[in-house]
C-alpha cells in the first residue's frame, strides 16, 4: 500500500516562491480581477440579475467601466 505525504503537497515550491519574489501590484490585482469575474460567471442569471447585473455585463461591472 502507498503512503501520500500530504504535508509534502503543501510546501510552496521553489519556483512558487521564486514568482512570489517577482510578484508585482499589477500581478496581484490581476488575479484578484479575474476571480472576481469568474465568481460573477459562475452565477446564474437569476442571481446575477439579483445583484443587478446583466451576464454581459460582467466586465463592465468588474473593471468599473460605464456602458
């Protein structure tokens, strides 16, 4: 039987942190950005429409432009 070491799984690897190093605002609201899209995606359009927003707008809605 094999043992899987989960902890092993859990350490950040050395080209994770070697990104970290380099990581940037910009990086870090980009990403946020594009989770805040695909959360707003995964929703259907009766919770959309309950938060006031239309499925084509989404990235109007995230990136705060006026249609």
């Amino acid at each position: 039987m094999a043992y899987f070491d989960h902890d092993y799984v859990a350490q950040p690897s050395v080209l994770r942190r070697l990104a970290a190093l380099f990581d940037t605002p910009f990086d870090r609201r980009s990403r946020r950005l594009a989770a805040q899209v695909a959360e707003l995606r995964a929703l259907s359009d009766a919770e959309l429409e309950a938060l006031g927003i239309a499925r084509e707008d989404i990235l109007f809605h995230v990136f705060g432009a006026r249609r």
